[in-house]
C-alpha cells in the first residue's frame, strides 16, 4: 500500500507512513543519520530538561526549548511501538469524523490518519512546538492530505469553535493543569462529540519522563473533572487510549 488518502493501518505499520524519510527530508539528512539517532532519542530530549520544570514556564520550554529533538523522540517512540499506535489508529476509524481536533499532535500520526478518512471533513492540528507544525504539514504535503490539514499553534487561533472529534493523547500529563484543559475541550465539543484520551501522570521509575507532571493533588482534580463531565464509551482495544463524550450533565448545564 502507500497511496495517497490511504493510510491504512499496515501502511503505518511498515513504514510509519514513510516517517523516516519525512524525518531525513525536514532535517535535512539521511534516512540512515535518522536510524542512527532513534537509540538515543529519549535520553536526548531528556537531557534538555532543567531538573524540576516550573508549570509556569511548561508553554515556553515545549514551544522554544525541545526543538527538533522531540520530533525525533516522537518517531522513536511511535516506531518502536507502532502495534501500540497500530490500535489507536483503530480506534481512531471507529470514531473519528467530522471536523477533527488533534490537540498536542505531535509527529502527526493521527492527524494523517484522521485526515485519510473518508467521514472526516477536516483535521484542525494544534502543537506548540513550530517545528512539529512545520513538519507534519510537509507530511501532508508529501502523503497528499495538505487541503485535509490546518496547523496552529493553539486552540484559539483555530477559526472552527466546535469539533465532532477530539484527539489528545500523550498529552494531558505534559500540562500543569490538566483539568482545566478538559473544561476548555469541553467548550469545543458538542452533545455527540467523541474525545479519545489518554494520559500517564507518573515521572518513571528510573525518572525517565521529568517532563511528565505527577502531583497527587493535580490527578485526583483531573479525575474527578474528567468523571463529572464525560461519559467513557465502550471500545474493544487493550489500549490506554479512553473514548468519552460529553456527559448529559454537562449538556443539562449547556
């Protein structure tokens, strides 16, 4: 496979959508300098991080501070797991359609995939980091989806105020205050909506993830948000990645 408005899942699976080569062409580089720098990808980008990130200065370290180091973070960690990502891809085609919302999208693998779906209308993608927006519109560019695919760097700068789809995951545990974020979805989102989340609050074991934040007080917040104003939705896949869509309650408050 690898036509363009195609992207299935064994297309990702094999090549990651051609990410490789995408990584080699926006760097600049080669595909085997690429391969070379995956190994050491994650230990790279942490090596950048100040010990103990002030929330407060969260926005400006992803937006100004990680650079292209994440871009090659990411494509190590979504082709050293694409089974992983194979089933959020899945779970993507189950429920994506509308006008899409990828919110902290990253390398672009879901907005790609989103966008190639024939019940999606449009995929709005939101990073902070402007060499993730520069990057995954060449990657539509090249797959052929770049009339599918508008890049901003926040919420608000999007001219669409409601979405039929939200994608944010491995996002949430990057943000000081996670519930917050979920009230401003939930202003974007109508009574139909489906939001794919997922979200890991936890530093690591070893301290392999300083960027993630962990305070017990912020998650038991960010849980009782999420319990009173979605309603998870059942799916099959053994995966971390939830789907919810706005509770009746909050409709009932709409």
């Amino acid at each position: 496979m690898g036509s363009k408005n195609n992207l299935d899942v064994d297309f990702f699976l094999k090549t990651g959508f051609d990410l490789k080569a995408h990584l080699a062409n926006y760097l600049g580089t080669t595909i085997q300098k690429v391969e070379d720098l995956l190994p050491s990808s994650s230990e790279d980008l942490a090596s950048l991080h100040p010990g103990s990130l002030d929330p407060n200065r969260a926005t400006s370290f992803y937006e100004k501070e990680v650079g292209t180091a994440h871009l090659i973070e990411l494509g190590a960690w979504h082709l050293s797991s694409s089974d992983y990502i194979a089933d959020t891809l899945r779970l993507q085609e189950m429920f994506a359609q509308g006008n899409v919302l990828d919110f902290g999208g990253g390398i672009g693998t879901h907005a790609l995939a989103a966008a190639a779906l024939s019940k999606v209308k449009h995929v709005f993608f939101v990073d902070l980091n402007p060499h993730n927006r520069e990057f995954v519109s060449q990657r539509a560019h090249s797959l052929g989806l770049e009339e599918k695919i508008s890049v901003y760097r926040d919420l608000e700068s999007t001219e669409e105020n409601s979405f039929d789809t939200l994608i944010c995951l491995d996002v949430l545990e990057h943000i000081p205050d996670p519930s917050a974020q979920l009230i401003c979805f939930l202003k974007h989102l109508n009574p139909k909506s489906i939001a794919l989340l997922n979200w890991y609050f936890f530093k690591g074991f070893k301290g392999e993830y300083p960027f993630h934040f962990d305070d017990p007080s912020m998650i038991n917040k960010f849980f009782s948000t999420i319990q009173e104003n979605f309603i998870e939705v059942f799916h099959p896949f053994l995966i971390t990645t939830r789907a919810y869509r706005p509770s009746k309650r909050f409709r009932l408050k709409d």
